[in-house]
C-alpha cells in the first residue's frame, strides 16, 4: 500500500448541503427552511421550546454536577476490626480484603472510630478518623497512614485573557 493509493472508504466524504440555490435543487425558494415563522426569519437557540418550559427546567433531576474524579471511600468501623482480627496482627488492605471486608485490594477504605477497640493492633490505612486514632494508641496499638488514592488532575494550563484588550 502506498501514500499516492489510499482513499477514503465509500460515503466518507459527503459534500455540503447547498439551499437556496434555485427550485431544480429541492432546496430552493425557502430554503428548507418552510413557510413563515420565527424559525424561516431568524435564528432559535438550541433548546428553546417556543415559550414553552424547556425539558431542561421541567425536570429537577437534570440539575447539579458529578464530579468525575470523586473518590468513595468504604467505611470499617473500630468494633468491626475488634471482631475479626486478633491481638497483635496487623490489618492492611490484604488483610482486610482476605476477611472480605473490602471487595478489591485497591479499593480506598477509612478507619472509622465507632465500636470499642480492646486490643493492640497494627493497623494501616489509607485515611484513618482522629478518634480512631486515639482508640487505637489507647489499646496498645499502632497506626500508620498511607498516602490515599488521588486521582485529582494535574498540569492543567491556565491562560489568562490578554490585558488591555
């Protein structure tokens, strides 16, 4: 295959529409744009409904916005961790996903501090509450950190408009 053979694939390239261009063409006289109105005379925005409550205000459940990047993280209480795990193991997100309270091993998690915690553990996390914090150095135990999944974007480039124009 060389350069000077290719072509684009059948119906690829279609031409452009051309009204008002005489009777023969099928588009001519009004040009496709019917008999009288605010629609032959002028231009409509996109959406308007001829007065009418657009679809956009008729329906609430349109409104608002969805962050993309959100981040859920899966709540494990103190009382749970008493439970399952035994004096001095350690609990990390291996440990957590093999008693199957979390469903992946990269899933995001935060220790919560609801329950009571009667026992050291080692535990480490990606988001851990100030009381369960306390709870756990309390009870002997140890905590640790991690850094928590980001998917914030970086890099994006700001430009300014240019002054004095």
């Amino acid at each position: 295959m060389d350069q000077h053979t290719l072509r684009q694939s059948e119906g690829a390239k279609r031409s452009r529409k051309r009204v008002g261009r005489g009777d023969a063409s099928g588009h001519g006289r009004t040009a496709a744009r019917g008999m009288k109105g605010q629609r032959k005379r002028g231009s409509v925005r996109p959406g308007f409904e001829g007065g009418q409550i657009s679809v956009v205000r008729r329906l609430p459940r349109l409104r608002g916005f969805t962050n993309p990047t959100r981040v859920e993280f899966l709540a494990i209480n103190l009382g749970t961790l008493e439970d399952r795990f035994d004096a001095g193991a350690t609990v990390d997100a291996e440990s957590l996903a093999a008693q199957r309270l979390i469903e992946d091993v990269n899933q995001p998690f935060k220790i919560l501090g609801r329950g009571e915690l009667g026992k050291a553990l080692t535990v480490k996390a990606p988001r851990l509450s100030e009381s369960a914090k306390q709870a756990i150095t309390s009870a002997g135990g140890s905590f640790e950190e991690l850094a928590p999944v980001d998917n914030t974007p970086r890099n994006r480039v700001h430009r300014r408009k240019a002054q004095g124009n």
